[in-house]
C-alpha cells in the first residue's frame, strides 16, 4: 500500500536540500503543504509525466508562487524529466527550469506563471473556464479534467483574490479547487494583525462547497478531496497546516516562511520525521510509491488516446488544442478588409464587426466582457457562457477587470481557445499585472479596448487614459495596436490572431474614425507603419499619426498642398512591429524631411520617431471634460495645428 505520509516527507527533504543548496527560498509552502500535495498526486491527480502537454491533464496552479519548491520537488517526484535532480540543484540559477518563482514551462509540468500574489487564483479561473467551454464543444471523451489551485493567505487577500471567488461560484465551475494552506502566518507575522474575518464563510456566501479539515491529516485531505470531487460547485479545502512542520527551529514561527536555513535545521528535521537519506536522496520505495501513484493516471492518459483516435471531432479538436489557424483562413482574413466599413465609424465598432464575423470562422474565440455590453458591442450574436450552459462564446465577467484579465492568461495558457478581453482602455491598469504575464509568458490574448483618448469626450479626465499607451508600449513582447479606421482595425485583429507568442492591445476609439483607406486589398499593418497614398515623389514633411488622428493628419496635408508644401502622412498603428523592419524600410516610411508626430496622448515614447527639433501635437497633461470635438480644439489636437507646426518646422 502508498505510503503518502513518506510521499510527503520526501517533498519536504527536497524542497529543503533545494533551498539550502541554493543559499536562499521560501520553505514554508513546502513543508506546510506537503501532505496536501502528497495526497492530491498519489490519488486524485489526472496526469502523465511522460505527456506533459496531454490536453486532457489535470491543471495545478501553484499561486502562492513564493513556495516554488513545493512545484518543483512535485514535479521531480511525479515524473517529470525536465525536473531533475541536477535541474533542482540549480533552483534560482540562470537558466535553470527551477526559477525563484515558476515560469510557464509546461513541457516540465508549469502550467503558469503565477506572477503577484491573487493573480494565480485568477488564472486558476481562467482554466476552468476554459475546460468548462471545451467540455461542452467536444464531450467528456475528449475533455474532462480539473484545475487545482494551491493558495496561500496573501492570494485571499488581494482584491483579486475575491473577484475569482465570486465569479467561480457565480458559473459553478465545480471543476475547480482550491487548496488553502491556513497556517496563520503571513511575512509580518500571525494573519490577526491584518484580518479578523471568516474567510470560509466568505467562500460559501459565493456559492462555494466549503471543507475545514487538518492539512496534515491525510485520511481527512483525502476524504475531503474526494467531496471536493462529487460536488457540483468550486470548492474551497481549508487546510489548517502548521507552517514549516518538520523543523523544531521554525515551524509554526514568522521565520517559517523563508528565514535563512542552515545544515543543523536538516538534522534536526530528520530526526523530528524520521528521515534517513542523504542530501537529494529519496528512498528506493519511496520512489516506487510516487512511479505506482502516477500509473493510475497513466492508464487514464492510454484510454484517453484511444478515445481520441477514433473521435468524430477529432480534427477540429487537434485544431483547437494546437491553436493552428483553418485552411481557409487567408479568404477570411481577405473578406474581413473587404467588408470594412468605408464611412465614419468608431473603432470599436468596426472591431465589433470583425469579432461577430470570427464567430463562426474561429469558434474557439472566448470574449470576456467587464459588465459592457452595450457600449463595447462585441457580444452581437454570440451567446453567454452560463452555470447552466457552457457552450457560450462570450462570458459576462461582471465589474472584474483584475480577474478578467488573469482570466485571459488562465484561458490562453490553458489552451485550445483564443480570449478576448473587453472593456475600457482607462481599466487597463487594473489589467496590467495580467498583461504583464501574458507578454512575459508568451501567450496570446487580445485585450481590446474602448475610449482610447480625449475622444471619450464628456466623461471627463478619468476615462481619458493619455498616458496608458506610453506605458504599454515600454512592455516588451506586447504589440499596442491604435488603428485609424476600419480597414486597419480588421488588420491589427488578422495579425493578432496569427501570433502565438505575443499578446496585443487594441486601442480603440468610441467617436467616429474617419476612413483614411479605400483599399484593403493588402495588410498594410502587417509591418507596424506605411505611407498612405496620396502622396508621391519627394516631400518637405512628414506626418506621423495613430488612430483617428490620422484622419486629422490627412486634412492637414491638404491644407498644406493648397500652400504648395508636399506633406507625406504616415499611419503608424503598431510601433512594435514597425521597430522589427529593416533599416531600409523604416527609412523609406519616415522620410528625411522634418516630421510632426500626431497623437491624442503623451509624447512620450515619440522621441523614437522624432528627431530633435521635430515637432508633436498632442497631450501635455491630463483630459477635461466636453464634447470631444470642443476637447480636440481646446487641447490644439487639429488639422490647422497641424499645418501650423509643419511650417514651422519648414520656416514659413
């Protein structure tokens, strides 16, 4: 029979000898949670170390990232052959799988990176949303797993933490678990010095199937696990654990959580669990116990293959899961410019048009909306994701946008669907540390964004978010898409849903936009800035714009040929993707005459593109609040002031 109990110890002893060997690390995950993991794999979990990448594996989110080495010696003992012992021995070290916080790695077994804490939890959502989604498409043949989340205090108490908790319970993922570790401990000390409340009663107020057991009594995890399992709502395990358990100096103590360790604490573990190996060494049968639990999943993984082999479904499922474009995608790209509105339209809803249109050419979109329906448009004809049906394209994440955003990192690194985050470009700061994972992970979410100016108009500074793009726009691996009209905003969205490893903002105008293009035969996006015809042979100006500034752009150019001064009017929608051409191209786009950049936010970032002595119109402060038209003249953001610095730079 499994010995778990020594299953657990054999956590315990790596994540120590990990931590001691690196110098530095957080034990107290490790060591408190240990049966709760131990138990989790060696009877409950759904994987194949020898598949990581099964589509229809078990999710475990490690959101108290902190207690990396609770993941990783997991990993080890599972299976897992990018983690090795030599790979833990260089736990922190560059380039090792076995980085200070868990990366996504998911050929090792990390699903995620967990990032600040509540975000993990919120991912976490994400994923079982995900599989509640593709459940419903193709079946339980194909897919039926669950998503655990191990969590700490902090990942409760970030505000985040209660945006999961109420909308898991809202949509009864019951796939769904948490595994609270409630030591009572926190950095500072005993959780009392910051929070009195009922944290399980908070839970079942959402909806949630509460358990309150001991964390180190493995009958009752187990047990509990099993519930967790038979219910139909997202359940929440709180496991009372004793924080460091296992080393007399520091267990159930505020150092618990990462005071440095020394050799001594190591013997004096050993004889505390009665524990014999060596440094990095576990026990022969031990091993054998960890290689028999994962059998069980292994059997599964097996049937899952056969299931899969004969699947009616089975070529769309690959399809979806492998996040590969149809065939026919090239004509749907082409009719998406083709249909392009040529008359003044917002931004947004010219975005609103190529999302209903993708409907049906890419079902696997996901669009996640923050309780804005109606002014984002981007739900149409889709249905809603509900408790009561999942086969919804289009989820109301309610006033959440901390947890939508995760939600979008959960769902990407999920796999086999395409999110879409929509709300309104002044939220994007409550979505920045999920964006921020997107682009340091490589995954591919859309977040699409209203009320991308001044052009908001009435609703005053607030909603005005001039300086948001600056800020996006220093991320790295994270394209800012600001397109003029509709024809460009269909191209930001082909190209977003041709990248796999990039994530992208679409920054989106609630006025109307100006059509600055009559053809969109060819992706002129495609490589981030071009010249806009109209224009040929030599010029005296540039002007470089984004969004409908561009439109102002183009006005003013023809101001300026009635004065006989040759002005080129570059559209610039996507600067990454500009920054990534060749020296020539950029060359023959920006021109050796003197250039204006035009934008309705912050100069910032613009010295890129301008030279010293070049001209900007543009923000210089925050919004205020009017119509927008009285906002663009009050501010100079015109195509007379347009026109002005342009003989100014020109001296005339």
């Amino acid at each position: 029979m499994t010995d778990i109990q020594s299953m657990a110890n054999a956590i315990r002893f790596l994540a120590l000898d990990t931590i001691l060997n690196a110098g530095e690390g957080h034990q107290g995950v490790p060591l408190g949670m240990a049966e709760i993991a131990a138990t989790l794999y060696a009877n409950h979990l759904k994987a194949a170390p020898a598949d990581p990448l099964w589509p229809d594996r078990d999710r475990v989110v490690l959101s108290n990232g902190h207690g990396s080495t609770l993941l990783y010696s997991l990993l080890h003992l599972a299976g897992y052959d990018a983690v090795s012992l030599d790979a833990l021995k260089t736990f922190r070290r560059l380039g090792s799988t076995c980085a200070g916080h868990p990366e996504i790695e998911q050929h090792a077994g990390i699903e995620i990176t967990t990032g600040l804490l509540g975000q993990g939890i919120a991912c976490a959502v994400g994923m079982a949303v995900a599989e509640a989604r593709l459940n419903a498409e193709f079946g339980g043949d194909l897919v039926d797993h669950r998503t655990w989340a191990f969590v700490g205090d902090g990942c409760l108490q970030e505000g985040v933490g209660q945006e999961a908790v109420s909308l898991a319970g809202h949509l009864r993922l019951g796939k769904l678990t948490f595994l609270w570790d409630d030591n009572h401990i926190t950095d500072d000390g005993d959780t009392l010095l910051s929070i009195s409340e009922d944290v399980p009663a908070r839970f079942r107020a959402a909806g949630w199937h509460v358990q309150e057991l001991d964390g180190h009594d493995i009958a009752a995890v187990d047990a509990a696990l099993a519930a967790a399992k038979d219910d139909p709502r997202p359940s929440l395990l709180a496991c009372r654990t004793t924080i460091a358990r296992g080393l007399p100096r520091l267990q159930g103590q505020r150092g618990g959580h990462s005071a440095p360790l020394t050799p001594q604490d190591r013997v004096e573990a050993c004889t505390e669990l009665d524990w014999s190996a060596g440094s990095f060494e576990v026990p022969e049968a031990v091993r054998a116990d960890w290689a028999q639990a994962m059998q069980r999943a292994a059997t599964d993984h097996g049937d899952w293959q056969q299931r899969r082999a004969g699947h009616a479904e089975r070529a769309d499922f690959d399809r979806w899961i492998s996040g590969a474009l149809p065939d026919d995608w090239a004509g749907t790209a082409n009719r998406l410019r083709a249909q392009a509105a040529l008359e003044p339209r917002a931004t947004i809803l010219s975005s609103g048009d190529v999302c209903d249109a993708l409907a049906e050419a890419l079902p696997e979109t996901l669009v996640l909306c923050a309780d804005l329906e109606a002014p984002t448009n981007h739900k149409r004809g889709r249905h809603a994701l509900t408790a009561q049906d999942r086969s919804g394209s289009y989820v109301h994440c309610g006033v959440r946008e901390h947890l939508m955003g995760a939600m979008t990192d959960g769902i990407a690194a999920h796999g086999g669907l395409r999110p879409v985050n929509v709300t309104y470009l002044a939220f994007a700061d409550y979505e920045r540390p999920a964006m921020r994972m997107a682009a340091l992970m490589g995954l591919p979410g859309l977040f699409v964004f209203s009320h991308d100016s001044i052009g908001v108009g009435s609703n005053g500074p607030t909603h005005q978010p001039v300086e948001i793009l600056a800020s996006y726009r220093a991320m790295p691996n994270f394209r800012v898409f600001r397109p003029a009209d509709a024809i460009e905003t269909a191209e930001a969205w082909e190209i977003c849903m041709e990248s796999r490893r990039t994530p992208a903002l679409l920054a989106l105008s609630k006025q109307e936009a100006l059509p600055v293009r009559r053809d969109g035969s060819r992706n002129l996006s495609r490589r981030g800035a071009y010249v806009l015809p109209g224009h040929e042979g030599a010029r005296d100006v540039t002007l470089l714009a984004t969004g409908t500034e561009v439109a102002l752009a183009v006005e003013a150019r023809a101001l300026l040929a009635k004065e006989g001064i040759r002005a080129a009017v570059v559209s610039m929608p996507c600067w990454e993707l500009f920054d990534e051409q060749d020296a020539a191209y950029q060359s023959d786009v920006l021109g050796t005459a003197p250039r204006v950049g035009v934008e309705a936010a912050m100069e910032f970032g613009w010295q890129r593109w301008l030279d010293r002595g070049d001209a900007f119109v543009g923000m210089t402060g925050f919004g205020a609040s009017d119509r927008t038209e009285a906002l663009y003249r009050h501010f100079g953001i015109t195509a007379e002031r347009i026109a002005e610095e342009a003989r100014g730079l020109l001296g005339r």
